[in-house]
C-alpha cells in the first residue's frame, strides 16, 4: 500500500475518535490562561496511548515526545486548546455547557486532529526517523499568547522545522491553503484616554469638549495608511469603541477610544505606532487636552519560511490533489504561532472546514461557529505528510 494511503487508512479509522474528542472538548471548553481541566482531560488521551507526556509548560501547555527507531530530524507539530468569551448559540448535542465560553475558532478540531497524529505515531515508531515532538499550546486567543511561554520553557530546543495548522470555515471542505513569506499580520491594540473640560451643552466656550477632540481623531488615524505607509505595504488602523459622555446637554469631559493597528512587517508597524501617537498629542495639545495612550504589543506577522511553503504546495497536491491546493491571499488576523516561526523554519496552512449542508458557515469567532468535522483527519494527514516529508529530505 502507497504510505500516503496507508495514512488516510489509519486516519480515517481514527476518524470516529477524533469526532468523539472534538465534541467532548467543545462541550467543555476553556477560556485562554485557564486551561486546566482541558490539559489535564488531553494528558489522560496521551497517557491511554502509551504517550510520554511533559504537563505545566508554559502554563497549561503539554510537549508530546515520541521518539522513532532511525536516526533523523526533531519535527514539532503544534495544536492550540483553549476557547473563547463567547455564548454558543447552536442548536446540537454537542454545544457548549459552560455559559459564555465556547470554541468558536476549531482549537477543539485541532486539538482532536493533534491527538490523532499522536495515535497514528504511536503506533509506528518503528516508521519515525528522529523525533515528533507535538506541542498542545494553551492561550493563542489572548495575548500575551502562549506560545512564547512554551518556548521559554524550552519547547524547541533541538527542533528543526514546526509545522501547524488551522481548521479555516471560509474555505470549504476538501480545499487548503497557504502562502510563502507573510502570511497572517501583526495585530496590536490600543486605548486612547482623553481628558477635556466638562461644561454646560449651552455654554461650549467654556469647555473642552473631549467627544469633539475624540472625533477628530478619529477621522485623522484613518489618514496614516493613506497617507504615512508604503501603498505596496498592507495595513489596517481600525478604531473599534468610542465611548464618551452621558446625556444630551453636558459637554462631556472624557472620552475613550479603543482600536488595533494590524500590519505584516515590522518598518510599517513602528512607522503606524509613531503617526498614531504624534496624530493624538497634536490634537490634544490643540484643543487644550490631556491624554493617556497605551499600545499593547500583540503578536508579530506570521512569516512563512519559503522552502517550506514550498513544501506544502508538493505534499498538498500529493495528499488532496492538485486542484485542491490553493495560495492564500494575506490575511489581517493574528496568531500567535508566528514566535515559533521566528525561532525555526516552518509553514502555517489552512484547511478548509466550511461546507454549508452541515451548518458550518458562519466566521470564526461567531457564536454558531462550527467546522466539517471531515477536516480533521485532513488536518492530521496535513501535518504528518510534512513531517514524513521532511524527515525523507533531512535523510537524503
């Protein structure tokens, strides 16, 4: 049997698992930093298959090592766990009991897919050249993230190339996708605290009014892509809340802006923050204002190492086909697998998870996000055909 068949046989026969895995952890999921219960229900998984199983890394964090017979590379393949502040409005056996939480991104499909890659290497240690070092990784939906823990605890010492992966509904089941170089942006956040001169809605002279001065910047933040960045370079300055006064006839003396600044190299990034926070002290200064303005570094862009996007393109088309491998367009939301991709080569990939005849139409994030289940053992097939691929080159 040709071993890419042989993996879809073993996947497909762990199908029914995975969908059980999936649904349990969907009904029971965990917000980011708080992982606990989710780590300690995938460690119990890994123990029942004969898994050595590193636990408390990074925080909820587990390392799966799994050492073949041959000589060969470390590949490190890496799933994230936690789950979102959102209230789960499927109608399903499998919704989420817990109020206000649910996977409304497929960390839970990727998480099952990742246990399966676990089985299938468990069960073939005699077929691994080197070592398969699979990270369960808690917190990528908040930052600070979780993968810079990890790795500060050690997570890809010895590791040649990493690999992930992202259960993706706007693209349909049976497609994936993926690109070299910058692929998903940096995502920073920022609040904007403005400080005026509350009066009387009749007497403006004598106020400083700060929903005036909030606006005015406002309509100015959107003049620094246009105006201050490189056209050929991709960016989005997007103010999210505004939030100022309290009834019709006071002037109100605070205002609150909330926004992120999402960019795919770092020259555009730093130009965006310097522009951004001169735009705000002019304006301030201007009216007779004060402000406070706080920027909360988020992730960086997830680059692509080249050879190994490369490599995708080739094990895709020899997994799914050749019509089924798509180049991505870059996309402006953030993933926090970008600081393993800063420390060793590897390649981020989408697979397609959406398919409107079992519901899973709705975005990432919405509160009746759901996936294709059939992804999964794509996901896993994915995963362990770069990796095999890899170690075959490493070797030659």
């Amino acid at each position: 049997m040709h071993k890419n068949k042989e993996i879809e046989h073993a996947l497909q026969h762990l199908y029914p698992d995975m969908v059980r895995w999936r649904r349990h952890l969907h009904q029971f999921p965990e917000l980011s930093f708080h992982e606990r219960a989710t780590s300690q229900w995938i460690a119990a998984r890994l123990a029942e298959m004969g898994c050595i199983v590193r636990s408390g890394v990074g925080g909820h964090g587990l390392v799966v090592t799994i050492k073949g017979d041959k000589p060969g590379p470390v590949v490190a393949l890496r799933a994230d766990i936690d789950a979102l502040p959102i209230q789960d409005e499927k109608q399903c056996p499998y919704a989420s009991k817990v109020p206000n939480v649910m996977h409304a991104c497929g960390h839970d499909g990727h998480t099952a897919a990742l246990l399966a890659v676990a089985a299938y290497y468990s069960a073939n240690r005699e077929r691994i050249a080197g070592e398969r070092r699979l990270l369960f990784q808690p917190a990528e939906e908040q930052t600070p993230g979780g993968a810079k823990p990890m790795i500060e605890d050690g997570v890809l010492e010895g590791v040649d190339v990493i690999y992930g992966v992202h259960l993706w509904s706007p693209l349909p089941f049976g497609l994936i996708s993926s690109k070299p170089g910058p692929f998903m942006a940096a995502a920073d956040e920022f609040v904007i605290d403005i400080t005026g001169r509350g009066g009387h809605g009749g007497l403006p002279h004598q106020a400083v009014d700060a929903i005036v001065i909030g606006s005015a910047i406002v309509q100015a933040a959107q003049t620094i892509v246009s105006r201050s960045v490189n056209p050929l370079h991709p960016a989005v300055v997007s103010i999210g809340s505004f939030q100022a006064g309290t009834t019709n006839n006071v002037v109100a003396e605070k205002c609150r802006l909330k926004g992120t600044v999402r960019t795919f190299d770092e020259t555009t990034r730093k130009r965006i923050h310097e522009r951004l926070e001169s735009l705000i002290k002019h304006t301030c200064e201007m009216h007779g204002a004060k402000y406070d303005y706080q920027m909360r570094i988020g992730y960086p862009p997830v680059v692509n190492d080249d050879k190994e996007a490369k490599r995708f393109f080739e094990v895709g088309a020899s997994l799914f086909g050749d019509e089924a491998v798509q180049r991505s367009e870059p996309l402006t939301v953030a993933e926090d697998f970008s600081y393993y991709l800063n420390e060793v080569p590897g390649c981020f990939m989408f697979v397609g998870a959406g398919n409107e005849e079992c519901g899973a139409t709705y975005s990432h994030h919405h509160p009746k996000f759901d996936i294709d289940e059939r992804a999964m053992p794509n996901s896993a097939a994915l995963l362990i055909g770069m990796a095999e691929d890899y170690a075959e080159e490493f070797a030659s």
